[in-house]
C-alpha cells in the first residue's frame, strides 16, 4: 500500500455563492512528485492557498503525514514541514539575497547562513549573496524564492508555476533542482501548464477544471482521458504528455 504524506479529502471553498473547490480529493505518495494541470479558473492555486494555511475557509480534510493541518496557520503548516512557492515573486526586495534566505531559517545561526551559501552555490547565484532583492532579474528572484522554501528543509514543497517568465537557463537550474531534491526523498506537488514538465517530471497527474478533478493517474492515462485532452490540449504538446 502506497505512504501517502499529503491526503486531502472533501475540500470545499465558496467564495460570495461561487464554488471554487467542489469536494477536491487528492492522495500525494511520499517521495513522488504530482502535477496538477488545467485551465486558468480551475481551483488550483486555491487548493494550495486551503493547503498550506494561507486561506483557512476551506471545509473538508487536509491530512500532512497524519497531522490534520485544514484551517490551521501557515506558520504552523510551515512547521510541520509543508512549505510553498507563489505565482507571483515574493522576495524581500530591501533585503539581500542571503538575507532573503536566512530570514526563512528555523533557525537565524551560523548554521543557516551556511545553508544559505550553500544553497546558492548549488544554483550557481554565490556571486550575488549581497545583492538586494530588488535589483535580481525576475527569473532570479523566482530562483531565490524557491531556495528561500529549501532553507527549512520541507518535507512536502507546493510549487504554483515556479518557472513561468524565467528564462530557459534558470528554468532548467530550477527543474535540475527539483529532480536533485527529489531524489533525496522531498515530495513535490507542482502546478504547471507545460506539458512538457509534467511528462518529464510527474509520476501522477491530477486534472481540475471549475473546481473539481475531472481526471488523475500517470501521465499516460491522464492523457488518453477524453476529459484532461481538452484541458491539456491537443497536437504536438500533448502527443509528448501521452508518449
């Protein structure tokens, strides 16, 4: 029987009358990393926002690694080992670089700013450890925020679009990142419209469309699924999904 260490059951969230999540299941397999596609509107940024505390109006279940976390805050979330990336950059724009990553420590010693540097070596961004935030390209600054989430070392990382507007070079660092990590045991659920990502990186697939999951399973079957065709698209892009 698979170890799921993220369960998510009968997940709710009405907004003024409107349903953005409709009774969401989701079962997250320790160590594996799940993608979650589909159109703008869907509901997947907001399963995160209930996920990860950041929206506490949710009805339903969250289970992390057998913790109910539904409704709790996100430092709470954080602490139990839950930690995610946004849409948008959120780096600390007066803060430097290394100061943006220790700020995101458990805790503020030598240990973390070891971490720090550590971490940026790895993504080849050492040489702006003093750089203030502000002055970072965008595909920097996602790069920045994604190593700011490693700093507590999660066991479970959300990321929602992590390299939309990055240029192909650091998006591919980000991708080597996540397959390194990965591999070292940390699960990913990732939102993301390449089809291309999902295929190379995803073992299961979840599928929404207007707040609810219309499909799931490996990428194969997601694919061949009448429903997740019109969402994925169709032509080159998702003859690569369905390969």
């Amino acid at each position: 029987m698979a170890d799921h260490i993220l369960v998510v059951r009968g997940v709710r969230r009405v907004f003024g009358g409107v349903e953005a999540l409709k009774g969401v299941d989701l079962d997250v397999v320790r160590g594996s990393v799940t993608g979650i596609i589909g159109p703008n509107g869907s509901g997947k940024t907001t399963l995160f926002q209930v996920i990860s505390g950041m929206d506490r109006g949710a009805t339903g279940s969250v289970m992390l690694d057998g913790r109910e976390i539904l409704g709790c805050r996100p430092y709470f979330v954080y602490q139990c080992g839950l930690a995610r990336t946004f849409q948008l950059s959120r780096v600390f724009p007066q803060l430097t670089v290394l100061e943006n990553l220790i700020v995101a420590a458990r805790r503020h010693d030598r240990g973390a700013r070891s971490r720090a540097l550590e971490l940026l070596e790895r993504v080849k961004l050492e040489a702006y450890n003093e750089v203030l935030g502000s002055d970072l390209s965008y595909g920097q600054q996602r790069l920045v925020e994604f190593l700011r989430v490693l700093m507590s070392d999660p066991s479970v990382i959300l990321l929602d679009e992590p390299a939309a507007g990055v240029n192909p070079t650091l998006r591919a660092t980000l991708w080597d990142m996540v397959r390194h990590l990965n591999g070292l045991g940390t699960t990913f659920v990732i939102i993301e419209h390449n089809m291309d990502v999902i295929s190379d990186l995803c073992q299961e697939v979840y599928v929404l469309s207007e707040g609810e999951v219309i499909a799931r399973g490996s990428r194969r079957s997601v694919a061949t699924n009448s429903c997740s065709r019109r969402i994925s698209g169709s032509g080159a892009a998702h003859e690569r999904f369905a390969a």
